[in-house]
C-alpha cells in the first residue's frame, strides 16, 4: 500500500489542531487503499499546540511529530518534515483548515495518473483582506515576470510531490529558501487541482507583515538576478544618456558655432562617471551573483529517467532515494 506523508507545520495554532485532525482522521478512512502518516513540525509554539499533538500522537500512531526549540519560520518548518517523511507522495498543508484535506483526494487522483507534482489552486480567498489579496496577486505576478522558473500563480505551499521530487529537493540546502520556488525549479510532471481557500478556523494569520516581505525578498533574489542586473542596465542607460548629450554638444559647437555654456559640458561629465559608475557597480553585481548562484549548491542538472547501462553514480541522476548518501544530504 503506498503510504502518504501530510507535513503540517504549526505556530500557535492550538485552536485549530484538533478540528484539523479530525479532518485529516476521516481523510484516513475515506482513502484506505493509502496508508498515512502525519508528521506535525511545530515551529516554536508558545501556546499549548505541543501538548495537543503529544496527545495526538499518544492515541494514533501514525501522528508523529518533530518540535523545534524556536520559531524557525514555515520554510524551515516544512523542510524539516520533508527531512523526516518516508511517504511515496508528500503532502505540505498548513494547520489552520484554509487548506481543506479533503482536497488530497484529488492530488491523490492526479498523482495516480502519473503527476510528479500536484499543487492547489485556489480559485476564491475567503476572509482576506483586500490587500493581502493586492499584495498576493501582484507578489505572484512580479516573481514570474522576473524568474526564469515558471511558479505557478495563485498557489500555496498545499500541494502533494513524489517521493522522486522530494529527494531532489532534499539536495537543496540553501538557507534562503523560497519552497514554491525549489518544486518549480525541479521540474517533473505538474498539474493544478483547483479549490476554495476557506477562511482561518480560528486564531490569526501568523505571517506579519514583516515575515512575508521578506518572503518576497528571498523569492525574487533566489530565483532572478534581475535586481542585480539593474545596475548594468541603469549604467548603459545613463552612457548612452551622457554620449548623446556630449555629441549634440560637439555638434553645436563645431557646426553651428553656438556658444556653448559651461554648464553643458558639467552636465556630460557628470552623467557619464554617473553612468561609469552604475556599469562598474553593475559588473560587480554579475560576480556576486555568480557567487551567489554557487553558494546556493543546488544540483546543476535533474535528470529524470536513463538507461540502465549508463553509470547510477552520475551527478544529477537520483531517482533512486537509495542512492543519495549522507552528505549530500
Ligand atoms: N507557520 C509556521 N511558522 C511561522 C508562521 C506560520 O509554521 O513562522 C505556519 C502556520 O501555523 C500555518 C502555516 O504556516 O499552519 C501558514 O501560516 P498562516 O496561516 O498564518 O499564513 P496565511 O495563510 O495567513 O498566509
Ligand atoms: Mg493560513
């Protein structure tokens, strides 16, 4: 039977945790041709969520749970369940019940019929504010028109990948992460099942304002060198700006015999070591984001299926869990 892996992770969510369980309990029922495991990460909770899924765990064996000795944030909540899961698929899906379960029955499906990955999109937001709504639809908007990586739109971290995307993952280490980014970044077979996001069951959102700017950060600077592509692109501007400036000057001067005002030639100099600079400060930028890009360690290459002759080994092939060793992990 294959066994699905839910990861939750969980910041002072108590008001909602058993209500969630249960969910998740009927959910084991209605799919028993599946087995489950449910692998609670709490994130440094100050409430009693602990407790809660202590007890959770003491009544049902497949509630297992890894507890974190501070607030380490949701990336680093869903990467440590990812670490721990031993599922052939893997769920991530938050603890607040905006993500019903009951969806996982179609990933479920979708995933049978041979999707690697299968995320949710959500078609209504219920009980968000306006501007989180701008602020989302906009955020998803700019991250695709910056990124190479094609990340879906409008979608959350609720979504169910392989075993074989997951191990990919697993090779990415960098400290920065941005998840819906790395799943999109692997590639594989993707498809959407879509659904109404409901409204948080209880308590409020965890993410501040502060939390999910810089989410924002880390996604755009993890998956586009745009930002730093800006110094070299204002710096060809501001030279060509300056060059235009100084030939029109010239072209006064030595055809037109005008006068031309010291100003003028102040106005050339300063653009072009203005644009001189921003072109140098640009360069710069290249080599540190090829030094970020490297820092990163992330797999060159995914490969996804080979001939058995060739070498196992290879770098890039690791469709096999067995085959990743420790420390690249
Ligand atoms: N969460 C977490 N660590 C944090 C913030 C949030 O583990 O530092 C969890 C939270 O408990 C929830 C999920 O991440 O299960 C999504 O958070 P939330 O519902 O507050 O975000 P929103 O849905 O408002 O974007
Ligand atoms: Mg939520």
């Amino acid at each position: 039977m294959p066994l699905i892996s839910v990861i939750i992770s969980v910041y002072n969510e108590s008001l909602c945790l058993e209500a969630l369980y249960e969910r998740l309990a009927k959910l084991k029922i209605s799919v028993n041709d599946h087995k489950f495991e449910f692998i609670f990460v709490d994130d440094g909770s100050k409430d009693d969520s602990r407790e809660i899924i202590r007890k959770l765990a003491k009544t049902d064996s497949d509630v297992k749970y890894v507890f974190f000795s501070r607030n380490f944030g949701h990336e680093m909540a869903m990467t440590a369940g990812l670490d721990h899961a031993k599922g052939d698929a893997i769920v991530l899906i938050d603890a607040d019940l905006q993500d019903p379960p009951e969806v996982i029955i179609d990933m479920i499906g979708k995933w049978k019929q041979g999707f690697e990955i299968v995320y949710a999109r959500r078609t209504v937001r219920k009980g968000e504010t306006i501007l989180k709504r701008f602020t989302s639809w906009a955020f998803y908007r700019l991250i695709r028109w910056l990124s190479k990586v094609d990340i879906p739109a409008d979608t959350g971290d609720f979504r169910l990948m392989d075993r074989c995307v997951a191990d990919q993952i697993l090779r990415c280490r960098e400290r920065n992460r941005f998840f819906r980014g790395l799943i999109a970044w692997a590639g594989f077979k993707q498809c959407p099942v879509f659904y109404d996001r409901d409204e948080r069951l209880a308590g409020e959102t965890k993410y501040s304002f502060f939390k999910l700017v810089k989410l924002a950060f880390d996604a755009v600077l993890s998956f586009s060198d745009a930002p730093l592509r800006l110094g070299v692109t204002l710096g060809g501007i501001v030279c060509l700006i300056s060059f235009i400036i100084g030939i029109s000057v010239i072209i006064q001067k030595l055809v037109y015999d005008i006068k031309v005002q010291g100003y003028a030639l102040l106005i050339t100099a300063i653009t072009f070591l203005g644009g001189i600079q921003l072109l140098v400060i640009g360069m710069i930028g290249e080599y540190i984001g090829r030094i970020f890009t490297e820092s990163q360690g992330r797999p060159l290459y995914i490969c996804k299926e080979k001939s058995d002759s060739l070498p196992a080994e290879v770098e890039g092939f690791h469709s096999n869990p067995e085959s990743i060793t420790q420390e690249e992990v």
